[in-house]
C-alpha cells in the first residue's frame, strides 16, 4: 500500500504512527552531509552537522530560519541534548566527544582509550544517570573527506560509555565492524545499535542489533533486530510506544518492537539521521543528503526517564 510520501507494510499498526495526510517537508537544501541532528525544546530549535563542509546548522523552529551555529566544527558528526540541556558532538577532526557548556566554551569528554587516540566518534547518546554512549568507526579517519586520513591507533571500532562520575571511557562492545547509528528503548533497558559493516565488506553486517542493559552499564544479548534489504541503515530513534525509527537510502523506515517493518517515510536523498521534535513531539527531522526534511507523525519521539 502505498501514499506519495509513505509505504504501508501494515496497515493495522501504522495507524498508531502515521498520518497518511502529512507531507514530507523540506526545510533546507545546501548541505554536503547532513547528519546528527539534536533538538533543544527549550527554545525549539535544531541542530545538526554538514561534516564535509565542517559546519553545524541551526534551524528555528518558530521563523523556519537556518543560521550557522559553528564554524569550524572539527567535521562533528552525531550530536545530542544532555541532561541538563548541554550539546554533546561527535567531531571526526578532533578524534574525540566533546560538550558545548551553556557559557559557550567546549569541554573533551573523550578523546582516547587505553592511552590511543580514537578513531572518528560518529554518534552518541546519553542515559538518564548521565552516563554517554559513543561508537568509533573509522569513517572520519577513512579520507579527507569528513575528516582527516589516519590510520586507527586502536585498530578496532568500538562501542563506548563514559561514566558519569569518574569520566572514565570503557569499551562495551568490540565486536563490530563499523558500529555506526545507536538509541535506547523508551524504557533504557534496551540499546540499540547499527553496524555498517558491510561499506567496507562485501559479505560485512548490515544490520541493527539489540543489547540488553544492565544497571551498572555493562551490555548482554546483541540478538540482530533487523537486517537492511538496501544501503544499510544509520541513525536511528524511538517513539514513545518503542517503534524504531531508522535511516536508510529511501527514506525512514519504522519497525514494531518485534522487529516487523510497519511503514516507509520516502525522502528524495539518502538518509542519515533523525530526530524528533515539535511542540509536540511528534515532529520527525530527517537528515539527508544535502539537507534537512521532517513529517508530522501520529506518535511522539521517547520521552526521557
């Protein structure tokens, strides 16, 4: 079944997320790479990366301007909103997670493990003890593209958490080949993350996988959620009912907790992130390509705990 801006798998269940009236909007167009979009609902604007252009864009929710937040941006990738309110990005130049306090100034969260630089932080999330969680594929250090080439130090691509009271950085799961896109389950006890590892395997993962949580920040399971039938997916997000939300090359494809596709948002650009914002919070931003989309949804984005 199929909308001009939507693809229906299951009727029944899309009801609950879609509103097949919406329309895809675009709201900005000048982009190289646009990625890791962070919403601030305090004052209803959205941030996210042009990493090629090593910039970050803000877009004003109430006026639909877009100004540039930073420049140089360290070729930032994956961004988000702390707990209290602060931007935390993901820089492939710099190599490391940093946080952009409320007077401004920037402050290292990461930037090596074991004594060896990272290789290129591509996306994080923060829980709701405050602990932050990375992944560190190599992509920014792969050309000169979106970032700087380099050989990795750690010769792996690692999944991270940085604790919150002692800011130590320990791996949680090593066994990805390109961990890229990660979120939480609305509840936290579920993380979920994607591994592009196929972009430099033929036969590599193409997939997300679901880990277990545990209270003192250790991960079990790591069961594939859903395997990509295209490019592989990205960013990803939660709605409050635990329906995944993930970027792919055709647009945003949304999956039951079960692991069954609902329904397909298309966008005319590869997709790379989302995020959900709104007065609401049933406004679904999407980064594509050479700019910024959103859609109205029937649900709203996970609160936090």
């Amino acid at each position: 079944m199929s909308d001009a801006d939507f693809i229906i798998h299951d009727p029944v269940r899309a009801r609950a997320v879609i509103r097949r009236s919406a329309k895809v909007e675009k709201l900005y167009g000048d982009c190289r790479w646009a990625e890791g979009p962070a919403y601030f609902p305090a004052h209803r604007t959205l941030i996210w990366s042009d990493i090629p252009n090593e910039r970050m864009l803000r877009f004003d929710e109430e006026t639909g301007a877009v100004a540039e937040f930073r420049r140089p941006s360290g070729f930032s990738n994956g961004n988000t909103v702390d707990r209290q309110g602060r931007l935390v990005t993901c820089e492939h130049g710099g190599r490391r997670v940093v946080r952009t306090e409320h007077d401004g100034s920037i402050t290292v969260l990461a930037d090596r493990w074991n004594g060896k630089r990272l290789n290129s932080p591509n996306d994080v999330v923060v829980k709701s003890d405050g602990s932050i969680w990375f992944t560190d594929p190599t992509y920014g250090i792969d050309s000169d593209y979106e970032g700087y080439k380099a050989v990795s130090e750690i010769g792996a691509s690692n999944v991270y958490r940085i604790d919150p009271g002692t800011g130590a950085v320990d791996v949680v799961a090593d066994d990805f080949v390109k961990p890229n896109g990660l979120c939480f389950s609305p509840d936290e006890k579920t993380l979920y993350i994607v591994d592009t590892g196929r972009t430099h395997q033929p036969d590599g993962p193409c997939h997300v996988r679901a880990f277990r949580v545990s209270d003192d920040g250790r991960l079990s399971g790591g069961e594939v959620f859903a395997t990509s039938e295209q490019a592989g997916f990205d960013g990803l997000r939660c709605d409050e009912l635990g329906h995944l939300w993930m970027a792919e090359d055709d647009g945003v494809h949304c999956y039951h907790p079960d692991g069954s596709l609902i329904a397909r948002v298309l966008v005319p650009e590869w997709v790379a992130n989302v995020e959900f914002g709104g007065a609401r919070g049933n406004r679904l931003y999407i980064c594509a390509t050479g700019g910024l989309y959103a859609v109205m949804l029937a649900v709203r984005g996970a609160k936090r705990l």
